[in-house]
C-alpha cells in the first residue's frame, strides 16, 4: 500500500500552478474623465449616425498609447465583426450599452499568451459582447479566368491553360469611421481622421 503523500501530491501540482485570475486576463475598466466619456460618446452616436454600426451590431476598438513626450493617443475604431479574435485585448469597457474593447500598451499579462490563456481571454470576452458582432466566415480567395475580350480567355504561352487572377479590393477612405486622438497636458485634445 502508497502511502498517503501520493494521493496528495496531484493536488499540490495543482496549487504550485501558477495561475492567471479572470480580473488579470480580461479586467473591465471604467472610464472616469468626463472630457474622454464625452468624446468616446460622440464617437459612437456619429457611428451610429453614419452607419458604421449595423442596428445592434458594433464594438469600438480603442488602442490607447502614450507618444514620446508623453502624451495619450487614442485610436479609434468602429468594428461589426469578431476581429478581436485574431488578438484579443485584455481590458474592456462597457458605456451607455455599448462595449469598448481597449488595447492598452501599458497594461500587460503577467507573462506570454499561450493558446489556452487565450481561449480564455477569448471566452471571457464573449460573455462581454454577447451577441454585438458579426462571425467573419473563413477567408477565401476569388480568383477569375483574365479575357483579351468577353468569352474568349487570355492563355498561358508556355501551358496553354486560361490566365487566372486574383481578385484584390482595395479600400480607401476612411471605412471603418477611425479617428485618432491626442490629449495634450493642459486639458486640450486634438482629433485627426486618417485616410
């Protein structure tokens, strides 16, 4: 017969494991300044205005950043999909029904994301949006036979096959209503809209 320290040994792996609370992984934050809840509102009612959000559909990204003289830049961003899944932030904000999923570069995760804490990063944030975006489908390539005129294909010179091309979209402007923008010390904030 083991004796008992055996039966007991699983269960100190367990606690020696170091662990990652839920408030460290996904840590909801509240937003006090009323200058930047003032701003972030306006932001998301011109979302709404211009159609960037789909009826309920839509979270905001906000990347927030400090530049080299030390001031806070925030970027701004309207998304209807789950995009957040590619790389998922680690803190949130919830505003009059909306949710603000924040990139903060000055709040880290104890140590590398793995692919479990991920998952649960990623969990986490689902209970948070519920059902505010849109699932992306998988990406898929469009590819069309190229035409020297209709119905009649360009050919490959050395196979003989029809040429085909990649379809590429390219979109410009300002499609997703981004904004960037920079708080100054003295209480003053100047907001730019990249192209």
């Amino acid at each position: 017969m083991k004796p008992g320290f055996y039966y007991l040994l699983p269960l100190l792996f367990l606690f020696l494991k170091p662990a990652t609370s839920k408030g460290q992984l996904c840590q909801e934050v509240k937003l006090h300044d009323d200058q930047q809840r003032n701003l972030l509102m306006e932001y998301i009612q011109e979302s709404y205005r211009e159609r960037y959000f789909h009826g309920d559909k839509g979270v905001v990204h906000l990347t927030k950043s400090k530049d080299s003289m030390g001031k806070e830049n925030w970027y701004l961003e309207a998304v209807i999909d789950d995009r957040y899944r590619d790389r998922p932030p680690t803190q949130w904000a919830s505003f009059n029904g909306k949710v603000i999923l924040i990139y903060n570069s000055d709040h880290h995760l104890p140590g590398p994301l793995t692919d479990s804490l991920k998952t649960e990063l990623i969990n986490c944030l689902q209970e948070v949006i519920q059902d505010r975006l849109y699932i992306r489908p998988p990406k898929q390539d469009r590819w069309y036979d190229v035409e020297e005129k209709p119905g009649v294909p360009i050919r490959h010179a050395k196979t003989g096959k029809p040429l085909r091309s990649k379809d590429v979209r390219i979109q410009g402007g300002n499609a997703k209503n981004d904004k960037i923008i920079t708080f100054y010390p003295d209480g003053t904030y100047k907001v730019l809209i990249p192209v």
